[in-house]
C-alpha cells in the first residue's frame, strides 16, 4: 500500500474496515482516520487517531522514525476520532511539543490531562519551519468545531484539511485515484451532508481563504486523499455550502397502513420526469445519513406522514429533527399525508418546514382513509404541473 504522499511526507493513519456507526452516523463503507508525519531537519506528526488505535498509528510512526525523534505533534482538531489517541501518543514521543491554537489545547483539556504535555500555543496564520519544509496554520473555525485549523506546506503545495474534504471511506487505496472517484465524491457528499452542512457559512469562508493558495494535494484526516481530482473536490464544496439545488425532487414518507405511501408512490411519479431526479425514501426503509446526503441537493423535498394521535408519525419527526439541525437552505417543501377523524401529520410537518425558512409551495396534501384513483391521479398531476 503506497502510503507516501511526498518525499518523506507519509499517511500513518488507522483504516477502520468495520466501524458502521460513527455517532449516529450510518458508516457502511467503514473510515479511516489519517495522520501524518513530516520528516524533515524537525519532524512533525499531523494528527492523531481514535484512542483505541494509538498503537498502530505509533508502529507506523516508529517503521519510519525513532519516536524520540518526533519533535511536534500537530493537533488540527480537537475531536476524539482525531485527538483520542493523543494521551497514549504524548507520552510514547518523549521529544515532542503538542502544537496547537489556544482554543484547541482549551479543548483537549477538557478532554485528557494535558498538565504534563509541552505545549505550544500558535496563532492564525503563523508559521512553523520543519528545515526545508514550514507549516502554516490556518485557522477554520466550525469546520468542524470551534478550534479546527487546517496546515498548509507551502513548498509540497499540501494541504492538511482536517475534517474538511474528508469521506468516511475504507480502502486500501491512500489515494483518489487509486479508488472509483463516483464512490469517494459520494462518500465525501455524504460525510458534507452529516457532517459539515450547519456551517456552510463558514465553508463557504475557508474556501474564500484557500482560494489563493496553490493546492496540489489535500490530505483530509478521514478517506483518500485528494491529487488526482482537486478541482472537483473543491467545485462540490462551492456547491454544497450553498446547499445548490439540482434538479431534484426528493419524497420522503412513514406511513401505516399504505395509504400515504400510496401518495408518495403517486407524487413520485408525477415529480418523475425527463431532467429531473426524483427519489422515493420510506423513512423505514432508508437512515439518517442517506435522507440527508438526497436532501442536500434537492429543489424540493415533499415530506409525508399519516395522522397519529393528532400529529405525526414519531420516525418523521425524528428525521425533521435531524434534517432541522443540519440548517439546509435554500429548498421548497410541502407535506402530504392521509388522516382519519382527526388532524394534525401533515400540518404538523408543514410546520416543521417552516421553521427551517423553507419556501412553502403548497398546503399540505391530504386523503382520508385511503386516497382513491381520483386523488392519486390528482396529486400526480399537481406534482407535474
Ligand atoms: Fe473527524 Fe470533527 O472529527
């Protein structure tokens, strides 16, 4: 497995084939969590790994350099898939100086005991000289939290982006090209949608940032890194830090006796046709992760449930919650669904998109009992008109 992204530049990461939920986050083709080693006059590692990975992540270091060697750890990011293994890593490099900015090392204090840790506190835009090669800390904050910082060798033309650009994705490819690049701008869409989406004001801002810096290779701390297909990459970005709506209709339903899948089937069918993507997702029948990875780029997205108990069904108000909390803009809804001798699912659902600033199209579409041939023909219509 080549795992050198420059002369003496190399990923010595974790592939976790078999992790499937990474908090809540469905991981079906597995992650990785990459760290990096700069040899240099001074070497540097880039990251860390999960805690339970510190000795791997510490055997590849140690396959390429005496750990008493290792002048610097970088800490780009405070959260536990990258810092976790930093207590058993800090006390193995008996040379090395945690590098960090002052709101990271507040974070990793809250999580380790730091107090017996040499430290050093660096600013936004500062620089770190390795001999022939510098480090040069970008501070990028909310992508992911507070304190994360992207670092850039200016020399390489490298990127160490941190979450950013990231993919949860196991391979034994290292690199974008070494892998089909539809899965890997897939994963990383879907890692965007989970992961990244409430702060695509702040995206939008770091690939401001980065704009001028000549980039040949982003090494992200989760999946392949990124030499073959930079421009692509960046280009999805620019596109989903602004939520840029596609062609794209997205229907997504409970329901529990047929009758509102009936509708969705109809209102699928009537969103069905040439250039334009239309998906059907019963909320049973899908998770989480892939609702919102199909909501990201949607125009529109008509959301149904039936009547329970005078509001709607408890699974679609968990996915509202959860789509609430990713702060997608810039999309139409409505809501659909059938009722009995009472009311309540599908105004209760328009609501939900109303919060979100969503643009309302429509009242909520609505059968009782069970739509007949006449009103599933009629919302097929409506949805095509
Ligand atoms: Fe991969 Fe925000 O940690």
């Amino acid at each position: 497995m080549n795992t050198t992204l420059r002369e003496n530049i190399d990923w010595v990461g974790h592939v976790d084939w078999n992790v499937r939920d990474f908090h809540g986050y469905n991981t079906d083709r597995g992650a990785t969590y990459n760290a990096y080693l700069v040899r240099d006059a001074k070497t540097a590692l880039v990251d860390t790994v999960k805690g339970p990975f510190a000795g791997r992540l510490l055997a590849r270091v140690a396959a390429l350099v005496d750990l008493s060697r290792v002048d610097y750890v970088v800490s780009n990011h405070a959260e536990p898939d990258h810092a976790g293994a930093l207590p058993e890593v800090m006390q193995a490099l008996p040379n090395a100086t945690l590098v960090a900015d002052a709101k990271c090392l507040a974070a990793l204090a809250g999580h380790f005991d730091t107090s017996g840790w040499k430290t050093r506190t660096i600013a936004d835009g500062e620089t770190l000289s390795l001999g022939r090669r510098t480090l040069r800390f970008i501070e990028t904050p909310m992508v992911h939290w507070p304190e994360s910082m992207f670092t850039y060798v200016a020399e390489e033309r490298l990127l160490f982006s941190m979450d950013a650009f990231g993919q949860h994705y196991a391979s034994s490819g290292r690199f974008d090209d070494e892998v089909p690049v539809a899965t890997i701008l897939d994963e990383a869409k879907t890692y965007y949608a989970n992961i990244v989406m409430p702060y695509g004001k702040q995206v939008a801002r770091v690939l401001q940032q980065t704009a001028n810096l000549p980039i040949d290779m982003i090494a992200p701390a989760h999946g392949v890194i990124w030499r073959s297909h930079v421009p692509a990459i960046l280009r999805a970005y620019a596109d989903w830090s602004v939520c840029r709506r596609a062609a794209k209709v997205v229907v997504i339903y409970d329901t529990m006796w047929g009758s509102t899948g009936e509708m969705a089937e109809a209102i699928h069918e009537g969103a069905s046709r040439p250039g334009v993507e239309a998906v059907l997702l019963n909320i049973r029948r899908s998770n989480l992760t892939r609702l919102a990875t199909e909501m990201l780029d949607a125009a529109t997205v008509a959301f149904g449930s039936p009547t329970l108990n005078g509001g709607m069904m408890p699974m679609a108000a968990a996915v509202l919650a959860y789509l609430k909390g990713l702060r997608p803009v810039g999309k139409a809804g409505f809501a659909f669904g059938s009722y009995g001798w009472g009311v309540g699912g599908p105004e209760a659902i328009s609501e939900h998109l109303a919060a979100m600033k969503w643009e309302i199209p429509r009242e909520p579409l609505k059968a009782r009992y069970r739509p007949t041939a006449e009103v599933l023909a009629e919302k097929a219509r409506q949805m095509a008109g």
